[in-house]
C-alpha cells in the first residue's frame, strides 16, 4: 500500500498532561468499521475513522431494513460462542444510545432432516446446550402455519434469534463513538496509506493522518479498480457481489409482525431468508438460489432486482410462503465482499505490523458486528484477543506476506 504525495499531518498531538492513547486509524464505516470504532472508542483509543460515504448508508452489506440475528448457526457452531456475546453488546449499545436494535422474536430453520445444516444446527445447539427445540412438521403447522414444513423436512426453533434493523444500529454506533470522542471523516476518500516510523500514514481527502494502529474495515466498493486497497483483496480472491432483496405484501399484516411471526431460514429447494413485517405492510424475502452477480463499481449496483430474481422470489413465495400476495411490491439490490471459502478476514494482515484486517463477511457478519467490533478493538489496542477466530485468519488467503 502506497500514498500519494501527502501533506502535513492533520492530527493534533496528545494534550499536555494526558494519558497517552493509541491513536487508531478506521477504514470503512459500513458495519464492521462502525462497531469497530464504537468498541475501540469504550476502550479509550483515540478513534479516527474515513469513508466515501457515512454509517448507516443503502449502499452497501447493511441495506435493506431488517437482518437476522441468530444463536444456532448453520454456518457452523465455532460462531455459537461469538454469538452469544454479540447479543450482550447489541444489548449494551440499546442501553447506551437508548434506541431499540434488537427484537427476539425467534426464529425457524427448516430443511430436509437429513441436509448437513440442518444437522449442523441441531448438533449444535446441543452442544453448547442452546435452547432450542426441533419440529415435526405437524408440532410446526399448529404453531407457524405461515412456514410450512413438508413431509421429510424438520425445523428448529431458536428463541435467541430474531431481527436487527441495521440503519439505526450503524447511526447509533456511530453516535455512540463520536460521544466518546471518535472522529469519523464522512464522504472521505482514502487516497493511500503507508508505513511511517512506528505507524501509518493514512491520506484521505487530501490530509495526511498519523496513526499508531491501522484498520483495514473493507466493504465491496473497496475492491474496485483504482481504490487503494484493490489489488490486497484480489490477491485474496474477493469480489463484490449483489445481494438482491424482494418485498411481497402480507396478506395478513398483523399477523406477521414481530412475535406472533418468527424469523426464518429454509435450506434446500428454493431456499431463502424471510423476515417479519417490518413496514406495517410487507415481508421481506431475500430468495437464497437467486444469482449475485459480481459487481465492480457503486455506479454499477443496479436499483431494482433483475428479472431472474424476481422470478425465483416469486416461484420461492408460491411455494413455501402461503401467507404473501405473489407479486413483490418492491425490490432493491445491496452488495457485500465475499471469500472464496464463505468466511470473512478478520485478523492481523499479513507482513504489515499493527494493521487490522476486518474485510469478506459474505452476507453474514451483521448479527455478529459488535462482537467482531470488540476483536478488532483487541487486536489494535492489545495486539491479541481472546476470542476464538482461528478460522477467519487473513493469513489463510493471504500467505505469509500481503
């Protein structure tokens, strides 16, 4: 990585008097780099943050209205402890900002018994003695008539789960770090960055900021040619990608709010994602065997799904959600940086000391930001943490040296 030709610093010094604090330097204010700022920000750091755009955009992995929020995890149980924290810091940012984020309403798997997920989930749950409890389809139908379960397909019920709404968490992060003194640097593109003694040198907009710690918190527009950090996450084998989203109107709205209408998964056939009614009107479904096309620019993520998508989202509604009109009344597309593997960077970056890499969350990483937020914090304040993410270690993708 490599600066242009910067100017003098920008940063202010310590005051006379004070205690020294890291001087932690935020790339990327989407999800992760927003909780990353708010936790470094509870540990004391002196938090600096840059992005082309500000927290809580509709542009980016955190768009869209609603995310899921579950304990028992398909992806695979290492996550069930990270996940159990994530719910205590979701709770301390409510406690701290006053704004309502997270709604357990619970939550429904449901797939073929014999899928490897499904198994996953339930040898899980089990393991780290989750409440949960597994449904036959006819224990399902009396209970969520609305998510049918067929015959050869169980589901899990998970009642930590439910549903966060993600522009309001990522404003009151935010808000949250800049009380504690942050500065985010809003609609601030980073021209480069580059070893300086000790630290980085970060120069965006112009300026050049001196820092003791750097986080590299990438979201899908930096991968895009001519960004600084473009040729770090080819080398690794991540693309943005779209992440396509549908609406349909319920046809019984009051039904299917939070509460009486449990966050949803299906695996296998025509699988997808399903929120409740977060609108007043309409379910949210976002059709898991939908293409997500690459996407190498923000000006190239289109407004409205493609027509293929819309076609699987309606097939996907006529078969497995009774309880919705067939036609969506709206649609919309996001983007998020995807992994090779599926699983995110997050970890020291290879061959650069003191820099942070928290980038590739492949569409999953929004129930788990405040918890990846508070490893990041660790791994710039401390240089470790004792949380188990072994598997997400840039250094798998990356080799010995970025």
């Amino acid at each position: 990585m490599t600066s242009p030709h910067p100017s003098p610093s920008a940063g202010p010094g310590p005051r006379p008097g004070a205690r020294p604090r890291p001087r932690i330097g935020v790339i990327g204010t989407g999800t992760i780099g927003t909780m990353a700022a708010w936790r470094a920000a509870e540990r004391g750091a002196e938090v600096v943050a840059f992005d082309r755009d500000a927290p809580g955009h509709d542009r980016g992995a955190a768009g869209g209205e609603s995310r899921i929020f579950r304990t028992a995890y398909l992806e695979g149980r290492r996550y069930i402890p990270l996940l159990q924290r994530a719910e205590g810091l979701w709770r301390e940012l409510e406690d701290r900002t006053g704004h309502r984020l997270l709604d357990l309403c619970g939550g429904l798997s449901i797939g073929p018994t014999d899928d490897p997920r499904m198994r996953e989930i339930v040898e899980g749950a089990e393991e780290y003695g989750l409440d949960h409890r597994v449904l036959t389809p006819e224990e399902a139908a009396k209970r969520f008539p609305q998510h049918p379960v067929g015959a050869g397909e169980t589901a899990v019920l998970d009642p930590r789960a439910g549903v966060v709404r993600p522009d309001a968490a990522l404003l009151a992060a935010a808000a949250r770090a800049e009380e504690l003194g942050a500065r985010i640097h809003r609609y601030t593109e980073v021209e480069g960055v580059e070893r300086r003694g000790a630290g980085w040198s970060v120069t965006a907009g112009g300026r050049r900021h001196d820092l003791d710690r750097l986080v590299l918190a990438l979201g899908p527009w930096s991968a895009a040619p001519g960004t600084f950090a473009h040729g770090l996450l080819a080398s690794a084998g991540l693309q943005a990608r779209q992440i396509p989203m549908t609406w349909f109107p319920a046809r019984e709205p009051d039904a299917l709010i939070p509460g009486p209408n449990p966050v949803a998964i299906r695996v296998g056939d025509y699988g997808y994602s399903c929120f409740p009614v977060m609108d007043g009107v309409s379910v949210k479904v976002s059709p898991h065997s939908a293409p997500r096309p690459a996407v190498g620019h923000p000006g190239e993520l289109p407004p409205r799904a493609a027509p293929d998508v819309v076609a699987t989202a309606r097939e996907t509604v006529r078969r497995h959600l009774p309880g919705l009109h067939p036609d969506p009344s709206r649609t919309a597309v996001y983007a998020d940086l995807f992994s090779p593997d599926g699983h995110a960077l997050l970890g020291p970056l290879p061959g650069s000391p003191g820099v942070v890499l928290a980038t590739g969350f492949s569409g999953h990483g929004f129930k788990l930001s405040p918890l990846f937020g508070e490893v990041i914090a660790d791994l710039a304040i401390d240089g470790e943490t004792a949380y188990d993410i072994g598997h997400l270690d840039p250094a798998r993708l990356l080799g010995a040296a970025a």
